[in-house]
C-alpha cells in the first residue's frame, strides 16, 4: 500500500487497468471489488484511490477480496480528500495499460463489459473509446446494505455518440466508458480544477479530435443512484448536484471567452438574443387563444395606467 502521491505501476502491465475511486464506503468497495473479479475478461489491474477515507477499512476489504483482486490490485491513500479529478489522475497514473477505465466504487457491470469494450476498441483502432448502453439503478440503504428499489433506461433510444450531443450533455458516464490511456498523453489528464463533471470535460476534449464508439444492444454498465442520500454514501449526481452545475457553467464560459478572444463578441451576441427571441415565439405559439388574449388584455391595463 502506498501514501499520498506515491504512485507506483499497479504490480505489472495489463491490457486494461481500472481506476477505483473510493472514499469511507467499505460495504459499496467490496461490492465494486466483487464485480470486477466477476468479468469473463481477466487481463486487468486495478489501482484503488482511497481519498481521504479510512485507510484501515479500505485495506480490510482489500484483504478480504476474492484471490484475483488482490493479486492484481494496488491502493493509494490519501491523508486528506485531493478531490474526485485527483484521485482519478493519480490512479491513471498508476496502472500501466493499453485500456483505462473509471470505476467508481458503487456502479456496476455486466460480466462481459471488459471483454467487449475491449475487443470492439481491438477492432477499431480509429476510435478513442467506447461507451454502452446504461441503466440506472435506484437504491436505498437497507439493514447495513443497499436494496436495489427500480432501474430505468440512461438516455434512451441512443445508438451514437456526437460531439454536438455532448456539447448539450454528458451521454455516458464513466463506469460505461472503455478508453485508450494513450489519449492522456495527446489531450492531457482529468483537470483537477473541475471537480465534478471532469469526465464530461476530459471527453468533450476527446471527442473534439476522436470517434468514440457506442454498443447500444444491451445494458452492460449500471450507475447506481440513491436520492436523499448525503455524505459520504451520497451518490455524486445528487450530493454533487450544485457543484456540477457550477463546473458545467465555468467549463462553457471558459470555452466562450477563448471564441470571444478569437472571433471577436459577434456571433455570440446574436445568438444569445436569437435564442431568448426564439424560446419566447415557441412559447407564444403553444398559448391558447384564451390565453392570448388575457395577455392582450393585461397589456393594454398595465399601458392605459402608464398614460
């Protein structure tokens, strides 16, 4: 086990390494650690990030874990929390691989995740990775566990990934996303200043320069979910939820003012009253006449007043 910043090569090299990030959860790191030792594909290391938790419960479950997982697994603690595009980067670094993949310590996979992320990205060297097909998974704590309590399909009816796509959103996320490690040498690591949403921002540099593949036929990632949950067992779309929205804003600013900065306010401009304008038409025109001409109506009040 290692401390701090004390990356060492996972034990080895692997056709694929996986990046566990893992912060005072021992039930969910087992269950994670469990998972990955399920895939019919075993050319794989696993670098586990501790960010701040307990280091002696992280290396309790470690310990415990199936034969495969400890022989092929590395830990890094951290004394203090670096934050979740830290603990990614050091575990990046730290696994040496041709295929790099997050796997956060509550989401799960379908046993053949790894091998057919794997060979599809084997048969197509022109793309940078590949996503799946995702379902959430809602739970809730339950008795020392978690309960599984619904599903529903994540972005359905989806069979590509565009880069237009994920200018509006993010459309997979990383427990769904094989990638090659030698995109981190040519567009850099997760940002460490963005500290949600760096795997939305780490793909849309990506994805600007390469394809990346999709396999929509079935569910091979679930992103389990659990609303109203906080703290350290709170899941990041929801305990996270304001801090996405700040990075997503400061992400798109920063790409504006560098346009700006290039090409000059025009076209942002016009498109920031075109849009306000059109919204506002689309709006109107799914108004009844009714409600038309109460707006008509109070229009002609508030400027009979004014005289």
């Amino acid at each position: 086990m290692t401390t701090d910043d004390d990356v060492p090569s996972a034990g080895g090299s692997a056709r694929i390494g996986i990046v566990l990030r893992t912060k005072n959860r021992p039930t969910l790191l087992k269950r994670a650690l469990a998972d990955i030792a399920a895939q019919s594909c075993t050319d794989w290391r696993v670098h586990v990030v501790n960010d701040g938790g307990d280091a002696a419960h992280v290396d309790a479950v470690v310990a415990e874990a199936p034969a495969a997982v400890r022989e092929r697994c590395t830990v890094t603690h951290h004394a203090v929390p670096h934050g979740r595009s830290a603990a990614a980067n050091v575990g990046v670094r730290g696994v040496d691989a041709e295929y790099l993949v997050l796997h956060d310590d509550d989401d799960r996979w379908d046993p053949d995740f790894l091998e057919l992320t794997s060979a599809w990205l084997d048969a197509n060297p022109d793309h940078a990775g590949v996503a799946v097909r995702t379902e959430i998974v809602y739970e809730t704590e339950r008795e020392g566990g978690f309960a599984e309590v619904g599903r529903a399909p994540f972005w359905p009816g989806q069979r590509y990934i565009a880069y237009s796509d994920l200018l509006q959103r993010n459309r997979f996320v990383p427990i769904a996303y094989l990638y090659r490690s030698a995109l981190h040498a040519e567009v850099g690591l997760y940002r460490e200043d963005v500290h949600a949403a760096e795997d939305w921002e780490f793909n849309l540099r990506v994805a600007q320069r390469h394809p990346i593949g999709y396999l929509p036929d079935r569910a091979l990632a679930f992103w389990h979910q659990r609303a109203g949950v906080e703290g350290d067992l709170g899941n990041s779309m929801f305990a996270l939820a304001a801090d996405h929205d700040l990075y997503d804003m400061m992400v798109r600013d920063e790409a504006l003012r560098g346009y700006v900065a290039e090409h000059g306010p025009g076209l942002p401009l016009y498109l920031a009253r075109y849009v306000q304008d059109e919204v506002a038409r689309q709006l109107d025109e799914r108004r009844t006449l009714g409600q038309v001409l109460t707006a008509k109506a109070r229009t002609w009040l508030r400027e009979r007043r004014m005289r």
